[in-house]
C-alpha cells in the first residue's frame, strides 16, 4: 500500500474539525481515530475506537467522517471501519481534549489512574471539581447523560459535573495510535 | 442449507447466542421499567443498563453475521422462536416488582462475567469483542453489588423484600446453567467445565451476599434439561419476542 503524503494531512486536517456529537472536543481530541491509511488512488480507510458500545452516536460519527472525508478534494472514497483492539481509553484523550472537557465540566481520570469499575466506590480518590477546583466531591450517580460518564457532585460549590468513566481493562490498553 | 441454517449447526455459535439472546431479550424487558424506576438515578441507571445489554447483544451479533454473512439485525429478529437460545428467566414477568427486576438483572451479570472471560477463547474477533463488553459489564457489576450491599444494611422492608426475591429467583437461576446445544459433551467442552463455570457465578455471588446477609441456596442442574436454550421456550419469551418484533413486523427496514 502507497501512503499519499499529499492526502494524509488535510484528510488528518478534516478529522482534526469533526465535533464529537456528545463531547464539546474532537473524535481526534477524543482518541477515536486509530490509523488512518491513503492508496495511491485517494481511497481513504479510517480506522475507529468505540468509546462505549452502546454510545448512539457512533453512526454518526461514523456518517461524518465518510462525508467530510469523502468531500476532499483527491479523496475518491472514504470508509470507517470500527474496532475493539485495542479498545478505547479514557487515556487516548489529548491534552488539548482534557483542556476542552474541563472547561465543560467534565474531568477526565489521569492516565493510569483508578478504574471506574470493580469496586464498590467509582474512582474512590476525590475527583478535583472543574468549577471551582475542590477535592470535596462525591460521585452523585454512575449512570451519567451518556455512556461513558458519570455524574459527580462538589459539596464546596453546591454544582455537578461529569466525569469520564475509566474502564478496569484499560491498564492493557495501548496509548493513542499515529493517526 | 441458507447462512441462517449453516449458522445454527455450528457448536460454537450456540454460547455466543446464549449470551446474546439473554442479554437482547433482558435489555427489552428490562426497558419497560424506562420512567418507572424507584428513583430518578435508578432510573437513568437501569436504562442506561437495558440499553448497554442491547448494545453488547448487537456486538455478540455482528461478530456471528461477519462470520456467516448475516445482517445482526436478521440474527436478532428473524429466526425462528426455536432458534432463541436465551433462558427463560430473562423475559419471566417482574409483575414490576423492583426487588425481582434487580436480583434477576444482578444474577445475569454475574452470570455474564465468566461467560464472556470463556466467550474470549474463541478466536481473535470475539476476544477483542469480549474482552470490551466484560469491562463495560464490570460496571453493572460493581453498581448491583453496591446495591446489593446496601440493600442488605438497609431497613427490615429493604431486607425482606430482596430476600423473598432471591428465595424466587433462585430456583429459576439454574436455567442460565442449560447446555444450549443438541450435543451436550461439544458444548460443554466449549465451556471449559460447566461444573467450573457455575462454581465461578456462585462464588462472585456468595461473596456480595453474605457480606451483605442474605441466603442463596442454588445447586447445578442436571445436563440433560431441556428449556430456553434449546429452543423450548416458555410463552412468556414467545410474547415478549413478539412485542419486541411489533415494529418490524409491521414496517420492516423502518429507520429513524
């Protein structure tokens, strides 16, 4: 297979601007896009991360991609193909995508951190709220808006945010891939 | 012989349908309870679980249809009631009794769990598929085991209500244990050891209820019963699979 050095950033580019439909930050931001490969034709393969199995809006993303990929110019097709190896991680979050999140309200566990699962508390270490920055919160509930978040409640500024929820497989996981 | 026929005389299938059935068949059941819950919590929470058991059911399902060229939507709803290789104690009426809806879903995840770990031998696709779903399952766990265990340093009424359930269900639960095959030796290989799998549910169980003071008294079955998982379902399950086809039925390839 021939990479095309001259599809590759803008088809990079696009994805870099396509909005999560959930997340106030990108599928990229996101750690969604795991390779992303060009033929010498201009067919483009993008490979993809579920967040969470049950998340609705992966269709849509889904449908994003292969439109506003597909759109540029060069790029004779575009297909997104959905994997489960490695599976996605709280981890593959960017810096840049954290920045973004907090600044929503949604805090995102620290690389290598607590799993949310296989204890009786989710994430026992006191989560740090994005409003007002206090260690004095509570997880309120572990079911959130979405699947991959919880909803956390800080006892100083009476407020509620989100947190994204760490899976305990996630120690194997490997970090975000080149794309 | 048609892909949906090839698909049904595989012994490997008949596990990944066991699983995936429950979960489809328990994720519809357990939606009616979307507007109802006990609490608001409660109530994001357990749709929020209907809803993952459906998704983990479609991705068991995609798994079987690149195998055998099948649409998943087709190996959901399209085969033959025979062919449903869920137990019937997933689609058993709750009467919309909180208690019974919780100690039946907290039963089928702990089921889940090993299942999904012996689910993970079967080749590189499924243990990716597997290994994913068991983590998002582990979730459900640590929230019914949190539940559980609160339930049982709650008051009397809390106490005596999850007890009657567990005394209820218990006697059913066996039916989760039902080799899914005609051939009862392949499928049982399949498992790794029915005997060990049932020792594995038993004991994460055992564990969350004595720790939280309740009484389960569950023994193996016998190899050789028939029910659900072999096709001989109960008419509960034939009137849940047809409310659950009611749309398609009437418009199929509706989207929205």
């Amino acid at each position: 297979m021939v990479i095309d050095d001259g599809i590759l950033p803008s088809v990079h580019a696009a994805l870099a601007d396509i909005p999560d439909p959930e997340l106030p930050c990108s599928i990229v931001d996101l750690g969604l896009v795991e390779a992303v490969t060009v033929d010498e034709d201009g067919h483009v393969d993008i490979t993809l991360l579920p967040t969470f199995t049950g998340c609705p809006a992966l269709d849509m993303i889904a449908n994003d991609v292969t439109r506003l990929v597909g759109n540029l110019d060069a790029v004779e097709s575009c297909r997104v193909h959905w994997v489960f190896d490695p599976p996605w991680s709280t981890d593959r979050i960017t810096e840049a995508g954290r920045t973004l999140l907090k600044a929503h309200g949604v805090t995102v566990p620290t690389c290598g951190g607590e799993p949310a699962s296989r204890g009786v508390e989710f994430r026992t270490t006191a989560i740090a709220c994005p409003w007002c920055g206090s260690h004095e919160t509570r997880l309120d509930s572990p079911f959130g808006p979405t699947r991959c978040r919880t909803i956390q409640y800080c006892e100083s500024c009476k407020n509620t945010f989100e947190d994204m929820k760490r899976l305990d497989h996630e120690d194997e996981a490997s970090s975000p891939g080149a794309g | 012989m048609t892909a949906m026929q090839d698909m049904m005389k595989d012994p490997d299938v008949n596990l990944v349908l066991s699983l995936a059935d429950d979960l489809l068949m328990l994720g519809h059941v357990q939606g009616d309870w979307t507007g109802l819950g006990p609490i608001l919590e409660e109530d994001i929470a357990s749709s929020s679980m209907a809803q993952d058991d459906l998704s983990h059911a479609l991705v068991l399902y995609e798994h079987l249809g690149n195998r055998f060229g099948l649409d998943p939507d087709v190996i959901a709803y399209e085969r033959d009631v025979a062919d449903y290789r869920c137990c019937d104690l997933v689609t058993m009426p709750d009467e919309f009794d909180w208690s019974v809806a919780f100690v039946r879903r907290w039963m089928v995840a702990h089921w889940a769990d090993p299942v999904l770990d012996r689910l993970a031998m079967g080749g590189k696709d499924l243990e990716d598929r597997c290994r994913r779903l068991r983590a998002e399952q582990g979730v459900h766990l640590s929230y019914l085991d949190d539940w559980m265990r609160r339930l049982g340093a709650g008051p009397a009424e809390a106490r005596e209500r999850i007890q009657a359930a567990l005394d209820r269900i218990t006697p059913l639960a066996g039916m989760l244990m039902e080799i899914p095959g005609r051939d009862l030796d392949v499928d049982e290989d399949f498992c790794c050891g029915r005997e060990e799998l049932f020792n594995e549910w038993v004991t994460a169980m055992d564990a969350v209820l004595s720790g939280a003071g309740f009484i389960m008294d569950i023994t193996l079955p016998a190899r050789d019963v028939i029910g659900g998982r072999r096709g001989e379902h109960a008419e509960h399950f034939i009137q849940q699979h047809a409310e659950m086809n009611e749309v398609r039925c009437e418009d199929p390839g509706a989207a929205w």
